[in-house]
C-alpha cells in the first residue's frame, strides 16, 4: 500500500502536521480490535505521532462483526462472502473520510445500481417498494398511491399525514416515542405493518414497539417539529432540490454505498496495516483494569501474561465486556461513576442474529429478484427477516453462473430460531426461499454466521442512558469509552466517534 497517499486530504481536512498538544499521553492503550477501536488506534497515530499506542483484542482476529471469507469452491470459482455489513454510506462522511486518510478511495467500488431497490414480502409475494419512498417519507407521491403493498384506506391514512399536525404523539416518555407509535400516529397501522416497519426492523434487527425514535430517527422528528408534517417537509425539500437522490431510490440511496473488491475485511486489514504489527496484540484478553496512584500511569491493565500501564485507556470491546471491565475498578474514590457507567451501559439491551448464506446456481431459481433484496414484514409470520443478494451488488463475488443470497434470521423478535443447529437454520431457509422465489435442490455452498448480542437496541428512552454513562465516564480520568452501544450503530458513527475521541486525548485542534 502507498502511504504517501496518508497526508492527502479533502474539504476541512488538514495534513498529517496537523497540530498536537504538547502534553501527548507517552502510552495509550485501547481495549478492542473491532472497528470502534481501530479506528480510534488509528487516528491516534495520526493526531498523536509521538504516542506509544497497543490495541488488545480478545479474539485471534480483529474486525469484531466486520469479517470476509473467501472460498474457492472445486469446479465452480470463488466466493467472497462478508460476515457482517458488505458495505458502507458515504453519508455520514466518516467512513469515506477514513478511506481517503487511509489512501484505498480509489479502490472503492460502486453497488450495481441498475439493479438499486428492494422489495417486501406482500402475502406470500414479492413486491418493490414504491420508488421515491425513504424510510418514512414518500418523495413520488403518485407511486404510494398506486403501490399494492396498501388497500385504499391505508393509502388514505398515509395521504393524511399533512393535516395531523405536529403534535406529541401519544405515550411519549420524556419527549422520547417508539418507532411504531410515532408511525401508527402520523400515519396509520397498515403503513406501520406492512412498509415502515420491516423496513426500519431490517436495519436495527429490532422490536419497533420499543425502538427509540430520537435514537434512530431524529431527522424525521426533527422534519415534523419544523414542517408540522413529514409531507410538508417532503414538499420544502423538493423545492429546495434537496431531494434528487431520494427520487431515485427505492428504500435505500444505493449510489451513495461504497464496497471493497475483497470484501470489508480490506477496510480492517488496512487498517492494521496502517496502526502498525508492533502496536497490535490479538489473543489477549484483558482480565482486570485497575486504577493506581501513579500519576504519570494511572491505569494498569492486566493480562495472563502479566500487566502493563498506561497514560490513557480508551474502552472499545462490546457494551459487555466494557461494563464488566468498568466493575472490576476498586478505587474508592471512582467507584461511584464506574459503577453507575456499567450499570447504564449493562442497561442497553441487544439482539441476535445468524446470517444464512447460500451460493446457488441462478439455473436453481425460478423467480430470481432483480432487486438488491427483501423484507419481510412481522405479520407474514414468516422464519427470515430479510435475504440480500450480495452478487447483484457487486458481480465479482461470485462466478457468472451462480447467486450469493445472505438470510438474517432471529433479531429481537424471533431469538428462539436461534436455538436451531446450523444445519436446521439452512434447511429452515431453504424453505422460505422456495416459497417465496422458487429456489430448488441444494445449494453449492452454505455458511451460517452468528453475531450472538451483536447488534445494540436503542430502546425509548435510550439517549437519557446515553447522557448518564457520558456524564459518570467524564468523572472517571483518563479512562474512555467508544462503543455502538451509544450513538449509531452503522460503520460511518463508529468511525466518527473514533475519529473524535481521538483528537479529544490528543488535543488536535
């Protein structure tokens, strides 16, 4: 890799000199190899040259939920199939940012955007979402009036919106509601049930009865505080142009996604490319954290092989294994916000799920999508919550003559499927994908990954938790936390609160 490409930069970005406070901490330690914390690792270096900086990772792999395998599969080619995400938004910026500071935007790639869009599961069928519909709002209106997926009095419902005004919703908590009530409110149970809902529970593998609208979905709470509607708010941004690329898409804004030829394991190996061999240990869990009263190194981190100390100590493993790292600090004189820290973070609830991965020949399906996938809403009362179909995003992951479907299983509202072995979750699927788009015989491969307590749930009331571990973590000195757990779930929000809590302990200006 060329780090020469390291200092290039875009926008507000400034050069490899950008300036650093005199005071850099000598060693800073991060407790995590997932994204969160190498992201902070590297943006460390970066803002803190002079720094000594170790990554631990429990695991023999670093990555967390971000991991590619590839399988060269006897008689029919190779198969690059990603764990977790297969790609990122370019907006938020953080991530596109990182691949610029890394020196790979170059090698990006763009989603197959002919085949941009994606459908729902209508009783039993497959059916596209109207074009133009985000999430919540509707950028075509013509399209939400003439879509199946709705009878004529959920369209109804749906074009009333406008004129319920911008009032608080019912059962609010501290000005806080559920995705659900918030969207059975503006717009009626039928466009709830069968298209907000599976589309915004595919996102969060969530129970959108509990999930927090300020959490997830502040933008469009912000739209109605100011436009009194989400229609009304539509209608300004078209004449402010503002929503061209909403026109065009149909549930997701495709174009504005970005891929590695290699899968996103590229992402992570660059990463620990960049941070360096010296400055990561894997296979290293950490037992203890405990404060001392070395003023130069107040932290000591324990190990099997022994301790070491530390300036700085950055938190970046999961919720989890934070909070039980936050228990384990006995000093009396910051047992209090430790304590309240694990209590609130031990608080946040999180799902499971298993992605079902099956490589079949096209010949073996009778009514292959064009679309990137599908969802399905909670009343089909179906096994699966949504199937991807990774090769019509990027062709290259798979030969010609076969198809990489990825099936997500359990989410907060089916965790019992997870009980199955890996081989009744397979053959679960098979079932499902034969109803719905005709798949026969076996498959040429299959994987099943699970992400067991992977994925955080930003449950109603979820940012009055935030501000109570943020404010116990700042009474607790030189100790951080970076975490999903918080405030965004996706690879752009990690990466961004990496980034910032690294020029917050370097004091990069």
């Amino acid at each position: 890799m060329d780090f020469s490409r390291l200092s290039q930069q875009d926008g507000n970005e400034t050069a490899m000199t950008e300036s650093v406070s005199p005071s850099v901490p000598k060693r800073i330690a991060v407790i995590g190899g997932g994204l969160s914390g190498l992201a902070t690792a590297f943006y460390l270096k970066r803002f803190s040259p002079r720094a000594s900086i170790k990554v631990y990772e429990s695991s023999s792999r670093l990555g967390g939920v971000i991991h590619t395998e590839r399988i060269e599969s006897a008689g029919h080619g190779c198969f690059v199939i990603d764990h977790g995400a297969d790609m990122f938004a370019t907006e938020p910026p953080a991530a596109i940012q990182l691949c610029r500071d890394l020196g790979v935007e170059d090698q990006l790639i763009v989603p197959d955007t002919s085949r941009a869009g994606a459908m729902i599961v209508h009783r039993g069928k497959l059916v596209p979402i109207p074009d133009g519909f985000v999430l919540m709002r509707a950028t075509k209106l013509w399209q939400m009036v003439t879509t199946p997926l709705l009878s004529i009095p959920g369209k109804l419902r749906f074009l009333a919106e406008r004129f319920v005004g911008g009032q608080a919703v019912p059962n609010a908590v501290a000005d806080d509601v559920s995705v659900a009530d918030f969207v059975r409110h503006r717009m009626g149970g039928e466009v709830l049930d069968r298209l907000v809902g599976p589309l915004v529970a595919g996102i969060y593998t969530a129970d959108i009865e509990k999930l927090s609208m300020n959490a997830t979905m502040a933008p469009m709470v912000a739209m109605v505080k100011k436009h009194g509607s989400l229609a009304q708010a539509t209608l300004a941004r078209r004449r402010e142009n503002q929503d061209v690329t909403e026109r065009n898409s149909a549930g997701a804004r495709y174009e504005k996604f970005r891929g590695f030829p290699d899968g996103m394991k590229q992402l992570i190996d660059t990463l620990a490319a960049a941070i360096g061999e010296e400055s990561i240990q894997t296979d290293t869990p950490i037992t203890a954290l405990r404060h001392t009263d070395d003023v130069s190194q107040p932290w000591e981190l324990s190990f099997d092989r022994g301790a070491e100390s530390f300036d700085e100590v950055i938190l970046a493993a999961p919720a989890a294994a934070s909070a039980s790292l936050l228990r384990s600090i006995d000093a009396a004189a910051i047992q209090t916000p430790c304590r309240t820290a694990a209590d609130a973070l031990s608080s946040i609830p999180s799902a499971s799920t298993a992605i079902a991965v099956l490589c079949v020949r096209k010949s073996q399906i009778a009514r292959l999508p064009h679309q990137f996938g599908f969802v399905v809403p909670q009343i089909e009362n179906r096994k699966i919550l949504a199937a991807s179909f990774a090769s019509h995003k990027y062709p290259i992951r798979c030969p010609a003559d076969h198809v990489i479907i990825r099936v997500f299983v359990g989410g907060a509202l089916q965790p019992e499927l997870l009980q199955q072995s890996d081989e009744q979750i397979v053959d679960m699927v098979r079932g499902e994908l034969a109803d719905l788009i005709g798949m026969t015989g076996r498959e040429t491969l299959a994987r099943v990954v699970r992400w067991n307590d992977a994925m955080p749930q930003y449950h109603v009331g979820h940012l009055k938790r935030v501000e109570t571990i943020e404010t116990a973590m700042v009474q607790i000195p030189h100790l951080h936390l970076v975490t999903n757990a918080l405030r965004g779930v996706g690879i752009a929000p990690v990466i961004a609160a990496g980034k910032k809590m690294a020029k917050t302990i370097s004091g990069a200006e």
